[in-house]
C-alpha cells in the first residue's frame, strides 16, 4: 500500500468515526435516554471507541500484522488507561 494509499484510508475512516459520532448525539432516543440520566441528576459521559478493520480486497494479496487478539485486547485496555491481568 502506498502512502497516498495509506493516507486516503485514514482520511475515510475519520469521517466514518465522525458519522456515527454524528448519528448517536443527534439521535432522539440517546438524547431522550441520556436526559433522564441527567434528570435523576447524575452527569454522563459518553465514550465511544470505533475500530475499525480494513482488509484487502479479494484479488490482492491480504497481509496481517503479527498481532494477536490478546495483545490486540491489551493495546485498547492501555489506551483506555485499564489494567488487565490475565493471572
């Protein structure tokens, strides 16, 4: 993949995260759902992650990162500032 490649996936998978961010604040029954959380008189914060999985198409050749689901699952933990132990 070239870099011009590379650059136009993020581009598109940016707005994509800005379309559904878009689509569940304007949404009438997550806004109705989230006042009456706030009614009862709490604050909500709203944390979305999106991830997203690209993958070539059928007639080129797929190639995977040398990640497993497990330090997949660990990388997002560490993001969200969590700490997992297995043990």
């Amino acid at each position: 993949m070239t870099s011009e490649e590379r650059e136009r996936i993020k581009r598109l998978v940016r707005e994509l995260s800005q379309c559904v961010n878009a689509a569940l604040s304007e949404n009438g029954d997550v806004k109705g759902a989230l006042r009456e959380i706030e009614d009862e008189g709490y604050q909500v914060d709203l944390l979305f992650a999106l991830f997203t999985r690209i993958l070539r198409k059928k007639d080129e050749p797929l190639q995977l990162e040398d990640q497993t689901a497990a330090d997949f699952d660990d990388q997002f933990l560490k993001t969200l500032r969590l700490n997992w132990s297995s043990d």
